[in-house]
C-alpha cells in the first residue's frame, strides 16, 4: 500500500571530498587538497558524476512541489554555484519547489570564501549545515580534516553575515564530541566559541567509530583514548545544559536550534514521513518503502542504465519509526505508532527506566536529558532486539536482521 503522503523533501548526495575523514564511513571520493568546483583535479568527475545525478532525478516518479531539499555528502560545496543551481533547476523541473521552501547546502569551512557563499546564495541556497567540528587546530588534525580553527572562525563570520541582512535565511554548526582525550573544559571552551558564532542551530554528534575507518584501526591498535561512559554522561549534560543557557533548545538528540531556526528537513526523516534520495549511497522512502542506491559511482551508473529497478528495496520497519522517535524531544508513542507486544519491550526497558535513563511523558516515551542521550544506543539496541524477536516470530524464514545504526541521512545537520 503506498504511502498516505506524497513525498515534498529530496535529499541530493554529492560524493566528492577534499579528503576522507579519519572517522568518516560515507559514500565519498576523495579528490586531492587542491580540488574545487570547476578547476582543479577532479573536475571532470565532478561533471560527469552530475550528468548521473540529473539522469536519476529526470527518470524518478513525480510528485507535489518540494517544500525541503537537502544537499549532503562528501562536501557539495566543492560544487560551483551554476552546478549547485542546475541541480535545483532538475528538481523544479520535475517537482516544483514551494515558495518558502527551506534548501540547505552542506558546506565544508575550506571549500569557499565570502564570494562564493553569497553566489551560493544567489542560485538558491538558503541554509548551510557547516562541517566546523572543532575550533581546536589539533583536534582538526587529529579528525583528518583539512581547514584550520581560523577557516572555521571566517566562514562563521560570513554565515552571520548573510544571516543578518537576510540573505540566508539560517545556518547550523556542526561539532564533535566525546573525542580521543577530551575534557570537560576543553569541551565547554568549543561550546563557547560555537555560542560566540552566533549560529541559530548547533548540531552536536557523539563521535562514531566505524568499520573500515582509520579510527576504527586506531582502535584495535588500542591507540584511541576515548571517553568513559561516566565522562560521555558529563560532557552530554554540560552539552545540553550549557546550549540551553544559551537559547539553543534541544529538539532531538544531536540537534539544538533557537525558536523557529529547528531543520524542517531533519523532521521529516524522524517523523517517518516519506522523501524522495537521489546521488550514489542515498537513500529514499517515497512511499513508505525504503530505496538504497549502490555506493560506488560505477554500480550507481549500472543501477540507472538497468532502469533505476534493482536497488535494495525494503518497507520502513516499524523499529525504524522507534528509533527516530526516541531520539526526539517529543519522544514517540507506542500504542499510536501500533507496536505488538509492548509489555515486552518495557520489560527490555525496564533497567534503563529505573536509572532514569528513559521516561514516559503524557503517553509518549522518551529518552531523558541528558543521561539517557548520552547512553541513548544501550536503549537504542534493545529496540533492535526486540524487533528481531518480533520479525522472528511472524516470519521466521524472512526475518530481516538486526541493525545497529540509523541511516546516516537521519543525522544530518
């Protein structure tokens, strides 16, 4: 049965990066330092990855106009400003694009100047999600990433800027923490210079060490110092409670945004609702089926020569919907959401319920500030579990398997 609404977000994945972060597991292609829109070593990857993107765009379904376009990756800015505005002319073409709709761009602090943002703007960007992780230089180097505390300190400056005469309409920071050696007062000085900024959102993700990702290599070497549990509990609550003090209200679990400046796009992926996923390793739920496109551009060129049919195709399971729903401030509710055997999963829960860990609240069940965010994948995982027993039981030759993370689109900024 389809889904009962029609889709009205896109997410577009552009691949290319400078270079592949030490803890980054996406879908990218790393093109050199020296790598920017149309000059530079990589440019005719760039145009013809692009030719794919508008083929795969051109060849889905229709649908309403937009009213939420997400442009992620990889680092999109390395995109020009003519690019990045074709890219919105395919999606009117075949969709339209709402009056007042919200189009964010991913920008990476060392991939643009003054400039380029405002012609950015121009072709009809009007948020950016940037990649600052840290202002602390040797943190930078540490997470492999390519610009330095000053690349991030102007690019927070021009974002301002153009927020504050209204060009752009807002704009979110993004940091990291729970990282190798981190303190509480080293945390609470990258808080500071992020509320300095004066971005209207701050999206603060928990480092993740991944599979096939020199953080994951450190780690078996045992050469990566990461926080205890109790010390990810502290540095989540001063996350929370220092944010807080500062008007950024926290709305989901990573995410903390001042009145009105909350990612309208982000809500549609934990709401459940559908979306439209174009670019090699996206994902799409148009109607309540799950759609992930191949990860390589030469399997992604196969999938649309082969008619865009044969991807991996899934209906969104109900431990999904939990999931994103806990991961809330609202937090989500059980009987409305029609999950079986709920006795059950509150028995799983039961230890988490009694740390304070996870609250029920006017019938809607959520993880508690900040303790249980902090420790949110122990809750998280029993979600997985009992999920697994369920599929299980109803169909026992066709289960799907237990997951153990959210799909990365849901963490965006």
């Amino acid at each position: 049965m389809p889904h009962p609404f029609p889709p009205r977000s896109a997410y577009l994945h552009i691949p290319f990066c400078h270079r592949r972060c030490y803890y980054c597991d996406f879908a990218v292609v790393p093109l050199g330092d020296k790598a920017s829109g149309e000059a530079g070593p990589g440019s005719a990857s760039i145009r013809d990855y692009l030719a794919l993107l508008h083929r795969d765009i051109a060849a889905s379904d229709s649908g309403p106009p937009l009213s939420t376009i997400y442009i992620g990756g990889g680092t999109p800015s390395l995109l020009s400003p003519d690019q990045i505005g074709a890219l919105l002319d395919s999606l009117r073409c075949r969709f339209g694009i709402q009056q007042g709709a919200e189009i964010t761009l991913e920008m990476d602090p060392a991939s643009f100047d003054q400039r380029q943002l405002q012609a950015v703007l121009a072709a009809g960007i009007n948020r950016v999600s940037l990649g600052g992780q840290s202002f602390d230089d040797l943190v930078l180097q540490q997470l492999g990433r390519r610009h330095r505390s000053c690349d991030l300190q102007n690019a927070c400056g021009w974002l301002q800027a153009a927020w504050s005469d209204g060009t752009l309409h807002s704009w979110s920071l993004d940091l990291i923490q729970n990282l190798p050696g981190q303190t509480l007062d080293h945390w609470q000085l990258q808080l500071h210079q992020a509320v300095q900024t004066g971005a209207p959102h701050i999206s603060v993700y928990d480092l993740s060490v991944e599979p096939g990702t020199v953080f994951e290599r450190l780690q078996q070497r045992g050469e990566l110092d990461l926080p205890e549990e109790e010390d990810a509990v502290q540095l989540m609550g001063l996350t929370s409670t220092y944010l807080a003090d500062a008007g950024l209200s926290c709305y989901e679990i990573s995410n903390h945004a001042r009145p009105g400046h909350a990612s309208r796009h982000n809500r549609v992926y934990w709401s459940g609702a559908g979306w439209w996923g174009f670019g090699m390793g996206s994902t799409a739920a148009p109607w309540g089926e799950r759609i992930a496109r191949p990860r390589t551009r030469e399997t992604y060129r196969d999938w649309l020569n082969q008619g865009s049919g044969s991807g991996e195709r899934r209906r969104l399971p109900l431990d999904d919907l939990l999931l994103v729903g806990l991961r809330r401030r609202e937090g989500v509710n059980l009987e409305a959401l029609g999950c079986p055997a709920i006795g059950n999963l509150l028995q799983r829960w039961q230890p988490f319920i009694d740390r304070g860990l996870l609250e029920c609240a006017a019938g809607r069940w959520r993880l508690c500030d900040p303790a249980g965010m902090a420790l949110s994948n122990q809750v998280l995982v029993e979600v997985l579990l009992w999920w697994e027993e369920q599929t299980t039981a109803a169909t026992p030759s066709s289960a799907e398997p237990a997951r153990t993370a959210l799909d990365p689109q849901a963490a965006l900024g």
